[in-house]
C-alpha cells in the first residue's frame, strides 16, 4: 500500500512541477501536461465510497 502512495504523491508531484514550470515559461503545452497528470492520480469525485 505504500509503494502505491509513494508513486501516486510523486505522479501528482510531477504533475504539479509541469504546470508551474509551464505556467512560468509560457509553454501551454507542458502547463496542459501537468495538469493532466495530476488529474490523472486524483480519484473520482463522483464514485461513491464503500463502507
């Protein structure tokens, strides 16, 4: 279960660097990129949750 914390906080945090890196030089590509990413690792909001 950790391996996969890890993985999704440092895709996220990937993702979070893209955009700012992005946003700073202008890129709409790579800005796009990383948001992609972090939308990627997020879960669905709209799933309900199983108790």
């Amino acid at each position: 279960m950790t391996d996969r914390v890890k993985s999704t906080s440092a895709t996220e945090a990937k993702g979070s660097v893209k955009e700012a890196i992005g946003k700073l030089t202008g890129d709409a590509r790579v800005e796009a990129e990383g948001k992609a990413q972090k939308r990627q690792v997020q879960p669905s909001k709209a799933a309900p949750r199983s108790k």
